[in-house]
C-alpha cells in the first residue's frame, strides 16, 4: 500500500466494505478515512453519512474514477470534506490527505462542487 510508505502518514486500518469500514472507523476514530465510491455492500457516498454518526470528528475524501459534478454534489451533500479522482497523480492524493490531516479547514474544497 503505498500510503503505508510515506513517513508522515500512519495507516491504521484499510477494508474494502461500508460494514468493516463502519466498524474499524468506531473502533480507531481516525483523523481521515479513504473512501472508494464504489464498494461492494454500498456506496462510498452511504457510508459516508453513516460514518458521520460513527465517527463524527473523521474527515472523509472520496478517491472516485466518476469525478462528475453530480457525483462531487452529492459528497458534498454526505458531508465528504476532499474528492479526488482516480485519474489524478499520486502526488495529488497526498497533498490532499496532509492538507486534511493538517484539519479540514485547511483543504481548499476547489476539488469538490
């Protein structure tokens, strides 16, 4: 994972599903959650609105291939703080997730609607 090789970042846990992310995201209260639009028990968007009631101090950015204005809309309706898409440079990712992991005010959301 190449998040796990960056020194300023710590990767506490990763899954592929809206249950295990719910479960993980209760049990570490992490700064910042990744989260993928597409997952196979829902969607990124979905578990994003339950994570609020999990985790309500969590930033959350969507990674997205789909980076239309509907689908950006709709994040930011979830309460998603940063989109970035799939197609973006890693460097772009990471820029994302220090400025977030610096608080969410500090993330310009020029990304999102």
């Amino acid at each position: 994972m190449r998040l796990a090789r960056e020194a300023d970042l710590q990767v506490i846990a990763a899954t592929g599903d809206v249950q295990s992310g719910l479960a993980l995201a209760r049990q570490h209260q992490p700064d910042l959650v990744l989260v993928d639009l597409l997952l196979p028990d829902g969607s990124g968007i979905d578990f994003i609105r339950q994570l609020r009631q999990h985790a309500p101090r969590s930033a959350s950015l969507i990674l997205s291939m789909d980076d239309s204005r509907h689908t950006r809309s709709q994040a930011a309706a979830a309460g998603v703080v940063a989109f970035v898409g799939k197609q973006e440079p890693v460097p772009v990712l990471l820029e994302a997730i220090r400025r977030l992991a610096r608080g969410p005010t500090s993330y310009h959301q020029a990304s999102l609607p």
